[in-house]
C-alpha cells in the first residue's frame, strides 16, 4: 500500500476489537454490493466515519458528509475522494466521530429496533394470526410471524434457539406482554 498501514490480524476479543476501531481515522467499505454491514455498524458505534459506495442499504447506515462519505457506485476515485474528505474535511475532528456513535447508538442499537418491531406489530391485524401454532413451525422464518402467520407463543420458544434475533425477539415479547 502506498500509505502506512498496520495488518492486525485476526481478533476474537471484543474489547480488542472495540480499541483497534477506536484507533481508525475512517472505515473504508468497498463493498459493491451490500446490505447491513456488521462490520461497518461495530465501527460506527466505536465512533468511526464510514466511507463506502452508494449501494444497498449503505445510504441507511452513513449520512453523506455527516457520518461518513457515499461514494458513487463502482467508482474507485470517488472512494479515494471520499476517504481523503473524511480524513482532511474542514469539520471539527470529533464532529463526524461524534455523529457516526450517535447514529449507531439512535437508529441500530437493539432496543431501537425492537421497539421498532413492536410498533409493526402492533399495527398487524391480530385475527389473522392462527389460534394454534402450524405442525412445521419450526422451519417458519421469524417475519411470517411479524405478518401474523405464526402465534407469538411461538416467538417466545423462538426466541429461546434463534442465532440472530433471540434478544430481539425476546424484547419484543417482553414489550408486548
């Protein structure tokens, strides 16, 4: 690489993690196709500015010139651009640091998007929701039951096995008790 960099290999200690984000100017996501990056939401709440295309759900997560820099779609000098603007804007440093940690913290956190769910939910018709669970519910993905599809005891055993929306779930149904 034509500028200094440091390779930090692989890191399975979260608190690690966190210090070696924190440490980063920006965060470059050169993605040509993408939807919800981890990757980019774990540096945003270390208070990292994002730079990456304006592609998928990008535009959701980084505010043009207020929490990172969206660069054109596929096009190398428009991330170069972007990565030199966060680095030298005229902004106070902190300013996009600050906003990048507020966004994440306001519209990505799991309570936001729980409560989010629960306001869904709540606007869903209840009689179209079966009185007793499908035989096969268990191979029943999480939104059928958002549409009304699966009954929300079901949610509650969910909650207990599912990898990526268990505290999700089990917010909700705590909410909506």
């Amino acid at each position: 690489l034509p500028f200094p960099s440091t390779s930090v290999g692989q890191i399975d200690d979260d608190n690690r993690l966190s210090v070696i984000y924190s440490a980063a100017d920006c965060f470059v996501a050169p993605s040509l196709e993408e939807n919800m990056a981890n990757t980019c939401l774990e540096a945003m709440s270390c208070g990292v500015p994002l730079v990456a295309f304006d592609v998928g759900g990008m535009p959701d997560l980084i505010g043009h010139k207020k929490t990172g820099y969206l660069s054109r779609p596929m096009d190398g000098s428009s991330l170069a651009e972007g990565i030199c603007w966060v680095l030298h804007t005229d902004q106070p440093s902190n300013q996009l640091s600050f906003a990048a940690r507020h966004k994440a913290e306001q519209k990505f956190s799991l309570r936001y998007q729980a409560l989010r769910f629960l306001q869904l939910i709540k606007q869903l018709p209840t009689e179209s929701r079966p009185h007793s669970p499908p035989s096969k519910w268990r191979a029943m993905p999480t939104h059928y039951w958002l549409l009304g599809k699966i009954d929300p005891l079901i949610v509650r055993y969910l909650s207990s096995w599912s990898f990526y929306g268990g505290d999700l779930l089990h917010f909700i149904c705590e909410q909506s008790a």
